[in-house]
C-alpha cells in the first residue's frame, strides 16, 4: 500500500519523510523545496514478529510493510496549474490514503506560504482543490457515459450517480465519510477521485507540545471526526532526529523528554488500520512473516499472497491464533491441546493468525 503525505509548503512533510524513512532529504524554509516525490518502505511494527523470531530462531524475518511518498506542497489554485500543483494532484492519484500534515506551531522563522498559522483554513485549501480537480474528472466521466447511453439504456444508473457526485462536489461537500452503497463503490473504482481516499490528520507541533494535545490539534481533531479520520499529533522535527539514533538512544531519549513511546511507530500502525489492512503470520525455521491482506480475505486468497500456486491448489490452511502459540510455546504442543484449526476455503482470515498452507502442486 501507498501512503502520500501530503499539506501546504513549509508545514514539515520533509521533515516527518525523513523520520519515517531514516534519510536526509532537504527541508528548507522556502516553498517547494520537495519537488519530485521521495518514495520509502518502512516496516510495519509488530511486537509478534519478535517474539516469534524467539521462538523459531529463523534465518530470515520479514515485516508487513508501507511506502510512504513525499509529496511537493499544495498551494491554493493548485487545480489551475498553481505551484506544482498538476504534478502534485497526479501523484496524489497514485497512492492507496493521504497523511494530511497540518501545521500546528508558531515560528516566526519558519515561513508560512499563507502569511500565518490556521489550521481550518489551511485544511480547507487541500480539501477544496482535491474537490475541484475531482469535479474535471467527473465531468470528463459523465460526457464519456453519456455517449455510451446513446447505444445502451443500461448506462443510466452510472449516469445518475456521477451526476449525484457532481452534485456533492460542486457543493464542496466532503464526500470522504458519504455512505456509498457497495455497487456505488464499485463505480468508484473506476475513477481515481482525490476526495474519496481515506485521509489521516497528522498536526505536526512543536516539542513543548509532544506530550499534551495543544489548541491546534483540539481543532483539526473536530474536523476529522467529522468525516471519521483518524487524527494525531507529532513533532516531525524532533522524530527526524530520533531517527538517527540507535535503538537505545532513542529510548533513552524519549524516556528524558517524558514521552511513552516513538509517535513515528504509532502513525504507521494508524496507517495500516485505517486502510483495512490486518497480518497474518507465516512461521519456520527459515522464515518468520507478517503478510498483508485486506480485512476479509479469504484463505486461498490469503494463500496467493506467498505464490499464486497456493491460491490454485488451495486445499486447506491449518491456523492457530498467534497469543494460543505464544502460550504453548511450541506449535507441537499447540498441537498436542487441540488448538490447530484446519480451515477450508470460506474462512476469512483474521489478524495474527499463524498459518500453514496445504495444496497441490
């Protein structure tokens, strides 16, 4: 999956790449300082890896993983060609949800591309040019169904309902959180529109505000969960340094600054949940993997993750739930209790479950 960040210039979208990627790529005080995209691939964090790669002492540990995508800042008329702004709205296109960084500290050193901090407004500049880049697209849409109802009636529905979207976008309605029926969905799978992909607020502060939710993000907080997104906060300055520190330094670190936890590891893990993405896990003396899949896959598809040989021969997949292997501590004796499942191919995969495949070659 594929994660763009996104904001205004000058808001620390360099800066939170760089603690996501371990990298150093400029960050400087002037607009579009970013302005080809900066991919990365991180790890998902996943305690149960650990422990796993304890109990089989494998040659090789795979995380589940996400590339996040730097993208150059959004100015306001961006859907005219502003700033950067068709190159910007093409990578948008490209990636699976945005990480709308927002900025939410005062520095009188660090320009602001507005001429001030505003949180709502800043947000609503974002918002309103991914709607009208997605009313084009729209519009482009609706001429191209309507030449093809002139030959088939059975266009009608899809033309309707681009026409109900239109509607919803020249209202500058958020259209994010609308309720889409599954055939209208469906529909949507045809159009890349920016407005619909599901977004995570990130308010990036300053470091006297880590360890408490300042007014700032109390603000943006309201205006995702108006639309059901997930809302955080971070330091992207300060992670990008702890990035490049070593494990005990950066706990030692973050114990000084009185903060439980790297919020770097939480945004991934946000990340992941709020695409419906769940792990299941694979386990062996060559071996231990975290797989990706969507939540309600189903075994032989799970299966065609690792090859698409297993998804074809699929014959059943033998599972035991990752916490009853961990109390065990062996998957013979997991064995031995009675809780290794064999599943057929109408179960739906679930997160942490430890699986093996069976088919035929």
């Amino acid at each position: 999956m594929k994660i763009g960040i996104v904001g205004l210039p000058n808001v620390g979208k360099s800066a939170l790449f760089n603690a996501i990627s371990g990298r150093s790529i400029p960050s400087s005080n002037f607009p579009f300082c970013t302005v080809e995209p900066n991919f990365s691939v991180v790890a998902v964090p996943d305690d149960r890896i650990k422990k796993l790669q304890k109990m089989y002492d494998p040659d090789k540990v795979t995380f589940a993983e996400i590339e996040f995508v730097d993208i150059a800042g959004l100015v306001k008329g961006a859907s005219n060609g502003e700033g950067l702004g068709n190159k910007f709205l093409a990578s948008i296109r490209e990636v699976d949800a945005i990480v709308h960084v927002v900025r939410c500290f005062d520095n009188d050193d660090i320009i602001h591309v507005n001429g001030s901090v505003d949180p709502i407004r800043d947000i609503e500049i974002i918002n309103l040019e991914l709607i009208l880049s997605d009313i084009e697209i729209v519009e482009k849409r609706i001429d191209k169904i309507k030449k093809l109802l002139k030959a088939d009636k059975k266009y009608q529905t899809e033309l309707d309902f681009w026409v109900k979207i239109r509607s919803l976008l020249e209202s500058e309605s958020n259209i994010r959180s609308y309720p889409f029926s599954d055939e209208e969905k469906k529909l949507l799978d045809y159009v890349p529109l920016l407005s619909v992909k599901p977004v995570i607020y990130l308010c990036n502060v300053d470091e006297d505000n880590i360890s408490k939710e300042c007014d700032y993000y109390n603000i943006v907080k309201k205006v995702a969960d108006e639309e059901n997104s997930p809302c955080m906060y971070i330091c992207a300055e300060l992670e990008s340094q702890l990035s490049q520190l070593d494990d005990e330094e950066k706990k030692s670190f973050i114990k000084e600054l009185g903060i439980k936890d790297c919020a770097l590891d939480n945004l991934i893990r946000v990340c992941y949940e709020h695409l419906n993405l769940i792990s299941f896990l694979t386990a062996g003396k060559q071996e231990v993997r975290a797989w990706t899949i969507k939540k309600g896959t189903k075994a032989p598809q799970a299966a065609g993750k690792i090859h698409s040989d297993m998804e074809k021969g699929f014959i059943r997949a033998e599972i035991v739930k990752y916490d009853k292997l961990i109390e065990c501590g062996s998957i013979n004796r997991a064995k031995e209790l009675g809780l290794v499942t064999s599943e057929g191919k109408n179960y739906e995969m679930q997160d942490g479950d430890v699986v093996l495949f069976r088919f035929n070659v």
